[in-house]
C-alpha cells in the first residue's frame, strides 16, 4: 500500500527553458489580462464618456488635426510594446465608442461607424483624411477588436504611431505565425474579441482576423483590388459573389431565393463648389455692397461638400432587379438616411476682407512708431492722390449746398439701407423676444470708457470708415492705393483745410451730432450745460439755448471738433459776417500761414506760470490750449495771476502746467475798462432787458421783474477742463485758498449779478436769487412767494460769497462785458490743436472707432442673429470691447484677443452666407455644418430644400463616388461580406464568416 501511495504522489519538474515563441504569447496573455479584456470582460473603457466626448470632436483645421487624432487614440485604444525574434510589433486594444455606446446610436453609426473625424476644411495636400478610428471597425462592423502591428527592427520608443510606416510587408508565413500566438492567448485568456494582423504588403491594409468564442469560430479575409472586374461593379455581380463565397451555388431566381440574402448600403456624392461672384448676394440675411467694407472674403469659401445617402438593411430584391442586370432600385429619394457634409477653404488661407483691413491698419500705426515726426511734402501728396481724397471730401462734408453727394463704394443706397434696416428689426424682434441680445453700437459706445469712441456716423466715424474701405482696396491691389498713413496724413490734411474754410465762413461741420442728439445711456455728459440752465430758473434764462456742445464722453478729437461747431454757432448768434480771402491770399497761403504760433500776442487770456515753460504733449507737438493767438480785443485789460499771491502760499502748480484763465474770473467784474464800484447806467436807467416776467416782481418796489439778457456759459473740452482742475487744486485747502477757489469759479455769476442790476435798477440779492436760483429761496407752506426767506447759504453772514459778489457787482449790460467765451479764440485754438495732430496720434485716436466700426458691420448683419451660434461670438466680442482695454498700447494683447475673436466671427459668419445661398431657410443645418462638418438631413422639408440645391450638379443622375455595401444572410447574421467601391473602380471585399461544431451554417 505504502508503494502504490508513492506512486500516486508524484510531481513532474519540467528543467527546459521557455522559447522565445512561448515567452511572446505569454506576453501577449499578460497584456490582455492587463487590460481586463480577459474571461470575457469588456475592458475598462467608459462608453457612455467616450460617446459623449468623440461624437462632438471635429478638425476645424489642418493644424490641430494631430491634436484630435492624439487625443481620440489616446481615448480610444491601448497599446503594448511586444519583440518577437528582434522585431518589434504594437498590440492595440481599440474600442469605437459611436458604434459601441448604443444609447444614442444612429443609423448610420450602426451600420457604417465612421472611421474619420469631421473635418471643416478642405486639405488638398492629402488625398484623403487620415483614420481617427481603425478601418476593421467599419470593415467588419466590430464594437471593439484587437490588431497587431509591425513597428519595425529599431526598438521602439512607445509612441502609438508606426515607425515602419506603409514601407513594410508581412510574409504568409509570418502572418499565420502571429495569429496563432493570438489564438494560444486568446484562449488562455478566454478573450472573445476579434484579433487581426496584416498580411502583404503595408499600404494595401489587407489583414486576417480571427474570433474564438464558446459557440463559434469566425473568421476574417480581406481582398484588395486595384481595378474591380466590371461584373463586380454591379449589384447583381456582388450578390453572386457573395453567394458563391458562402457556398450557396445556386443563384436565385426569384423573390423566394433572395429572402434569406439581406442587403445594407451607403452611397455617397461629392461635388466640388462652382465659383459664383453673387455667392454672398443671394441670402436675404446678410447685407453686401460692391466697394464697400464688407463682412467676410470676397471669395466663397465653400469648396467641397458631399452627401451620403444610407438605404438600411432590406432583403435583397429590395434593391436589385434580379431580371436586368446592371439595374438597382437604390434611388436617392428612398433612402433611409442622408448626411450633409461640407469643407471650407482653409481659414488661414481666406481673405476676411473686415479683418484684414483692421490688421493691416493696425500693423501700419504700429511700424509708424519710428516714423511719428516725419512731415510729408503734402503738395506733392495732393497731387499725386487728388482724385482719391477729393470724393471722400464730399463724402465727409458735402457739397457747399450740403447735398452729401455720395461717390461710389463710399456711400450706401438709400432704398437697400432702408430695407436692411427694416430687415434688421424684424429679425431682432424675432430673435429675441424674452431673450439678451447683443448690445448694438450706440449701447457699446455708452460703456466705453471716457475719451475712448465718438459718435456714431459722426465725421470722424465716417473718417474712419473712409480709412479701412482704403486699407481693404489696398488689401485688395496693393500697388494701386497709397500706404495707409500717408493715406491718413493726406485726407487729415485736406479735412483741416474744409474744416478752417467752414469757420472762417460761418458754415457748420456736418456730422458733428447736435446735443439733443448725443444722450447716452449713461446719462449726462455735458458739464459744460449751465449749472445755473433755466432748469433752475423761474423764468427763461434769458439767452437762447445752444444747440451744440462738448461730450466729455467722447475723444478729444471729436471735443474739439464739437468746440469749432459750438464756436461756429456762437459766431452766428452774434451776427459776425464771415471771413473771406481774396483768391491770391487763398492760393498763397498754406496751413502755417493762415496760423503762425510763432507770432501770435496775449490777449484775454493770460498765463500761470509755475518754474517751466508750458507743457508739450507726449508726441512732440505744442498742445493748442498752451498756444498764444491773436485776433484779441485791443482794449481787453490782462491780469496776470499769480497763485502764490492769491493764498499767500507758494504755488503747488506742477512745473509742466501752463494755464489761461479770463482776467474777469479774478476781477470782481466782467465790465470791461471801468473803476471798481463804478456803474454804466443812471440810478433809475435800465438796458440789457428782455421782456417783463410773467409771475415774478420786486420785493423793494412791487415792480415787474424783467429778465435779462445774459452772456452763454463757457464751453470746455477735457484737457481745458483738467487745466482748470489743476488751477483750482494748486490753492490748497486752507480757508483763504478755498475762498479763492470759490471767486475764480464765479465769473459766470458775476456777469449775471450785473446784468440783471441793469435790468432791474431797484432790485435786491433777493430778487436775483428768486429768478437764478429758485430752489434757495425758501416759501413756508402756505404763504405767498414774496414771504419767503434766503436759504442758508445765501443769508447775509461774515465771509458769504454771495453776499460779497453781490455788492462788488456794477450794473453793467450784457453788451458792455466782458466776453466769458471768446469763441474767435477757442476756435483758433481747437483748429491749432488738429492741425498739430501727428498722423500716429490721429490714428491712436480713431483706433477704437475702427474696432467699432467692425462690430457695427457685423451686428446689422440678420444672419448674426438669426444663428445661435454667430449671436455667442457677437457676444464675446461684445465682451472683450466694453472690458478695459489700454486702446494707445500697440502691444497690448487685448488687441490681438479682439482681433482673433472678429476673425473667427466673420470667418464662420461667411461660411453661413455661402451655406444658406445654397440652402435657404435651413439655418439648424447650417449651423451643425458650419460647426461640426457634417449634419444629418432627417427632415423631408430639409431634405427637399437639400435635393433642389444639388439638382444643379445632376445629382439624381450621376454616380455614387463612393459605394459600400453590406450583405447579410437573414437565417444568420454572422455571416456578412462588406464591399467598398470608390470612383477609381478599385474594390475592397471584406469576408466575416462562422463556424460551429457542426461545420459551415448555411
């Protein structure tokens, strides 16, 4: 017993080494395991994650191409580095998530997965976009597969990608050899996934494959051809070699036979885009104009689009005629599925006519910074580009009869501007009923910072419009347009030259908005409006209200223009005849004769000078508010003011500051050449009167009161403003200092204390304050007005103003004062300081507008609103506008930030335009093409406006480009043959058959 025990408890040591044969499946065995692709599991991918995240990648160009391939191997598949006999092979674990995740599968992901990603532009360098996904997916219709790959002799550095190349082949042999070593790990593993490896020769993708399962064993051919025989390029030929592949010898007759036969198929049409010059006319949605800026290339971008038609899986007589050969019942309109693709030129390839000419503009003032005080022989400028500037003048200002005569590409047409508009607001309130919108342009100019934009359709709005449609002609032939700074200096030029002509005889610049018309949103920017207006008054002012003023909102640039018009209006009211030159002077004179700074005398105004000269500004140039002029009052008295004196402290001026303020604002007075205390008029004798008031009389005498004729306040731009600002700072906040403040603030008041004693000879302070300023005087409720009572700070105390100015003030009628606002100055002044403008500056100044400009064009565009993804760039853009951005840096990034954003926005804007002439109405069509590549036509309206467009290329007539076909045995679907047919006539057929224990299923 005890032996037989011994014989029964033996152990078998096997001493020989593993081959390398053997140490290559083992590693193959590990890998799966590795991978938990083993005792049939499914790996350890997230379908669900994979589906959602690779059905929205697309290529939206050719140089992120690689970033999504990379990124969908990287998802998708699981590599290992295995050697075998010095050679090196990739093992690769690939899953097709659109194929696998079943939840929201389409038809034509489930019979035909997609093995390329959507590409949105077209790429001639390649004759055809690389896989995103293995072919075998498609070929064999196989969720998740695993395929071994030669990677060459050299060791390989774990990269994905194959270092051999197509310029490899493998051996029958060879082939046989690997694919056992996957069977032995497949079935030690108890893996059920379909494995390959590649037969012949590498570019020619031809693999064998095989599946191990518990109850079958299938496996895979593939057959390459170059040239198809012509019996096979006809379904009837198809379905005879699929029956004799499968062994069914007998080719059906009748519909009986064919049943068990089902067939799937995929056509699909390619068409290159015919060249069009209306391309972009033709969408009622989008607004284009010959020669003018316009949104988008001047080109259509559209190059190639296709459509794949899907006919699903139907017993064979379905689709062939088994009576004609060469005849199938595969008609476009009976197809089960259709998708749209398209590919646009390539966006770093189109010429976005808005965007160029902002870049070439911008790139033109950012070389300029070396350049800035380079003065150009204008002459010779203006004779050389006369025919140029001298349409956009009329453009600018009109003709002298101001008929804004309107030169073509510089214009718009009334009727068609008319029907945009109404265009426009239609789509508007389409759109966004309960919805944000965009903000339009006006709302944009609100929130700009101040001294930033200028109004819209302004002169210099225009100006600027006028620059890029010249920087776009220039884009457009570059040798037939001048550069665009001399472009800039010449027109300036010229434009200074019309707007001195307009001054010196009495004509108003156009296009300067008047103040009525110049409300913002964000309320009140006019603090040059009377503080004391007859808002506050009981009765009118006594002076006509100005039309024109100064918007601090707005660029100094447009302030001084606005300066010239107020000058203008006030020359006008006060009945100056115009000045008028004689020819000979006319043609004789130029700019820096008709104004020399260099010979000019101190007149009403005079300098606070602190330890230095008067400032120059950051270009170089003297700042026209620091300059001297002439054409003053000879018998003006000038006070020079000296704020050390006036707060017995040493002046806290900066050494760079040079102000002007009116002698009168110091003097207790504004009369002109009178001794202090003294009056022009009797006791009892009244001038300067307007007519009686209806409601307000004299407290002393019960006379009426009679409104006074009083000068217009003084009108002041930014910079004068921080001047005076500075003046008033430099006092200090001792109590001496701010009643100085106080008193150089008061000219104004003075000169209506006094014209409204000439007015009224027995009137009180009283009085004065019922009808200047109503809100201090104080009624008690119940009593009448002439019971009531100065407020606080108008009573009599030590040390009021009001008091003070009250009885140094003459009786002096508004005639014999002293001018508050000498407009012939200020004019001088402001035309000084455009005419000193260096072109770089000017430029910096119009910048913004441009960037305005841009957006405008695209916001009245429908088309922008009309598709949800055009309104989110229009917001974006909106967003990086309003943000702070520094407009005078030339190398800040918000520039190219704003510029990237208006880039993307127009491209896809025009490849909206292109699609939409093509499929009118359909905008959730050409949303999902312009965005993804490609979108499934599923709606019989689409689909018919989709069949209309490609009448034009007989698509109903011509042939599939490409033709794939699916046959399946019904009583079994395992046994399937694919077949690819391109345009070439070369034809790929992919066999997938089963076997069980019992043999061959038929």
């Amino acid at each position: 017993m005890a032996d037989s025990n011994d014989d029964e408890n033996f152990e078998l040591v096997d001493y020989t080494a593993a081959s390398g044969w053997e140490k290559f499946i083992a590693s193959i065995e590990s890998q799966l395991r590795l991978w938990q692709v083993d005792e049939d599991k499914a790996g350890n991918f997230d379908l669900e994650t994979l589906h959602s995240t690779c059905s929205k990648l697309v290529v939206d160009c050719k140089q992120n191409r690689e970033d999504v391939l990379i990124q969908i191997t990287s998802l998708c598949t699981r590599t290992a580095r295995l050697t075998y006999k010095s050679s090196t092979y990739a093992l690769t674990l690939s899953v097709h998530p659109l194929l696998a995740y079943t939840h929201q599968q389409t038809k034509l992901d489930q019979q035909f997965p997609p093995i390329h990603v959507p590409e949105l532009e077209a790429d001639h360098s390649q004759s055809e976009p690389e896989w995103a996904w293995h072919p075998l997916h498609r070929w064999t219709n196989s969720k998740m597969l695993i395929y071994l790959q030669y990677m060459g002799e050299a060791g390989w550095g774990g990269s994905t990608q194959n270092l051999a190349g197509d310029n490899y082949s493998v051996s029958l042999e060879t082939a046989k050899l690997l694919m056992s070593s996957l069977n032995m790990a497949l079935r030690n593993a108890r893996c059920q996934l379909p494995v390959f490896v590649p037969v012949g020769d590498a570019w020619r993708h031809l693999y064998t494959g095989r599946r191990l399962t518990c109850d079958e064993d299938r496996k895979f051919d593939c057959v390459s051809l170059a040239r198809a025989p012509s019996a096979y390029l006809q379904l009837n030929g198809l379905l005879e070699l699929f029956l004799s592949s499968f062994r069914i010898t007998t080719y059906p007759s009748s519909i009986n036979d064919t049943s068990k036969v089902e067939l799937a198929a995929l056509h699909q049409y390619k068409f290159k885009n015919t060249y069009s010059r209306d391309w972009n006319t033709r969408s009622p949605d989008f607004l284009y104009r010959m020669g003018d800026l316009n949104v988008g290339p001047a080109n259509d971008p559209l190059r190639v689009f296709s459509l794949s038609a899907l006919f699903q899986q139907a017993p064979c007589h379905t689709y062939i005629d088994l009576q004609i050969q060469g005849r199938d019942r595969l008609y476009l309109k009976t197809a089960t599925a259709w998708m749209l693709s398209a590919n646009m030129l390539a966006a770093d390839r189109e010429r976005t006519m808005l965007t160029e000419a902002l870049e070439d503009a911008f790139a033109a003032w950012s070389q300029s910074n070396d350049d800035r005080h380079r003065h150009l022989n204008m002459a010779e400028q203006m004779e050389a580009h006369e025919e140029v500037t001298s349409d956009m003048l009329i453009d600018l200002f009109g003709s002298s009869a101001d008929s804004h005569i309107r030169p073509p590409g510089l214009g718009e047409d009334n009727d068609s501007a008319k029907e945009a508009a109404v265009r426009l607001n239609e789509t508007l309130a389409e759109v966004y009923s309960g919805q944000k919108r965009p903000s339009n342009i006006a709302q944009i100019i609100a929130r700009m910072p101040y001294g930033v934009a200028v109004p819209y359709g302004s002169l210099l709005w225009r100006l600027s419009e006028i620059i890029l449609v010249a920087t776009a002609k220039r884009s457009a032939d570059f040798w037939g347009a001048p550069s665009i700074m001399t472009f800039l200096r010449l027109l300036w030029a010229m434009a200074l030259k019309e707007v001195r002509w307009r001054w010196e005889h009495n004509q108003l610049l156009p296009r300067i908005p008047l103040a009525a018309e110049c409300t913002l949103e964000k309320g009140a920017d006019t603090p040059n409006a009377d503080s004391l207006a007859p808002s506050e008054r009981h009765d009118d002012a006594g002076t006509a209200q100005a039309k024109h003023d100064i918007h601090l909102h707005y660029a100094l640039i447009y302030q001084k223009l606005e300066m010239i018009n107020c000058c203008i209006e006030r020359k006008l009211d006060s009945g100056e005849t115009p000045i008028v030159a004689t020819a000979a002077s006319a043609s004789e004179t130029d700019t820096k004769e008709i104004f020399d700074i260099n010979n000019t005398e101190i007149g009403d105004f005079e300098e606070i000078k602190a330890n230095s000269p008067y400032a120059s500004d950051s270009e170089g140039f003297v700042s026209a508010e620091d300059a001297d002029f002439d054409n003053v009052d000879d018998d003006a008295s000038a006070l020079l003011v000296d704020p050390a004196s006036l707060n017995g402290s040493e002046s806290a001026l900066s050494s760079s500051v040079s102000v002007r303020l009116p002698a009168n604002a110091v003097q207790g007075s504004s009369s002109m050449q009178a001794e202090p205390g003294a009056n022009y008029l009797g006791e009892n004798e009244a001038a300067g009167r307007l007519y009686p008031s209806s409601s307000l009389r004299l407290l002393d005498s019960d006379e009426p009161m009679w409104i006074p004729q009083i000068q217009a306040h003084p009108i002041l731009t930014e910079d004068m403003l921080r001047e005076r600002e500075t003046i008033l700072m430099s006092f200090g906040t001792s109590t001496e200092g701010a009643q100085q403040r106080a008193r150089l603030q008061c000219a104004e008041l003075i000169s209506d204390m006094e014209a409204f004693k000439a007015a009224n000879p027995r009137c009180s302070l009283a009085d004065f304050v019922r009808w200047h300023s109503p809100r201090d005087w104080i009624v008690p409720d119940g009593h009448p007005e002439r019971e009531g009572h100065l407020s606080a700070r108008m009573a009599e105390g030590e040390g009021n103003l009001w008091q003070q100015l009250w009885a140094e003030a003459r009786r002096v009628p508004v005639e014999r004062q002293r001018l508050l606002f000498d407009h012939n100055m200020e004019a001088e002044k402001a035309l000084h300081y455009l005419e000193g403008i260096p072109a770089h500056s000017l430029f910096a100044g119009l910048l913004p507008t441009m960037f305005f400009i841009a957006y405008e064009r695209l916001y009245r565009q429908p088309i922008i609103h009309r598709i949800p993804m055009l309104r989110e760039r229009l917001l974006e853009l909106e967003s990086k506008l309003v943000q702070n951005t520094d407009w005078v840096d030339a190398d800040s990034p918000a520039y190219s930030s704003i510029m990237d954003c208006l880039e993307n926005l127009e491209v896809q804007a025009s490849r909206c335009v292109s699609l939409l002439g093509k499929f009118p109405g359909q905008y959730a069509l050409v949303e999902q093409l312009v965005m993804y590549g490609q979108a499934m036509v599923d709606n019989r309206n689409a689909q018919k406006v989709v069949l209309k467009a490609l009448s034009k290329y007989n698509i109903l007539t011509s042939q599939p480009s490409n033709r794939e076909y699916v046959f399946t045995l019904a009583k079994h679907a395992s046994q399937q043959m694919y077949v690819a047919i391109n345009d070439e006539s070369s034809i790929r057929v992919v066999y997938n058959r089963a076997q069980t224990r019992r043999g061959l299923l038929t």
